[in-house]
C-alpha cells in the first residue's frame, strides 16, 4: 500500500478488487487507527473491543474516530450485520 492505515488505501483497494462501492462495504475494527482508514474511505464501520482491551475511553475513541457501532461479542456480529442490511437497502434509491 502507498499509505498505510490510517489512510484508506487498503480498505480501497479492497472494494476495487471485490468490484464494490466502498458505501457497499461494511468494515469490522479494533483500533482507531483501523476504524479512522475505513472511515475515510467510506466504508461503514463497527467498533469491536473483545479480547480484554475495552475500556469506556476506548469505546468513546471508536466512536469519535466514526464507528457506527461498538461491540464486545461477536455472537453480536451476524445481527450488526443484518441490520446494517437492512438499513443499506431501505437507503438503497
């Protein structure tokens, strides 16, 4: 990548080569760093703090760096994602 994270080269690059619009894309991040690079480059983004690193400042700096939502469990994970389904295609003109 020409500019690693918190550029988003690599989250664009990987829409281009899955042949989708990066608003098409839903992106799971643990770092601020991740979530900041995802962000920018349009994509939707969910905040995981599972593995023992959750802290309220931690939750607060996800969301600050533009995580839609924050999560701990990834039994979680299928629902986040039909629900941001959903919410993609009522969007959808």
């Amino acid at each position: 990548m020409p500019n690693p994270k918190p550029a988003p080269d690599v989250y664009l690059a990987v829409s281009k080569g899955l042949g989708l619009a990066p608003s098409a894309c839903l992106v799971v991040e643990d770092s601020v760093t991740g979530v900041t690079a995802a962000t920018a480059a349009g994509m939707t983004v969910l905040g995981f703090i599972g593995g023992g690193h959750a802290s309220a400042a931690q939750i607060d700096k996800l969301h600050a760096a533009g995580a839609r939502h924050v999560f701990d469990d990834m039994q979680q994970l299928p629902e986040l994602v039909a629900q941001w389904t959903l919410s993609a295609t009522v969007a959808a003109p």
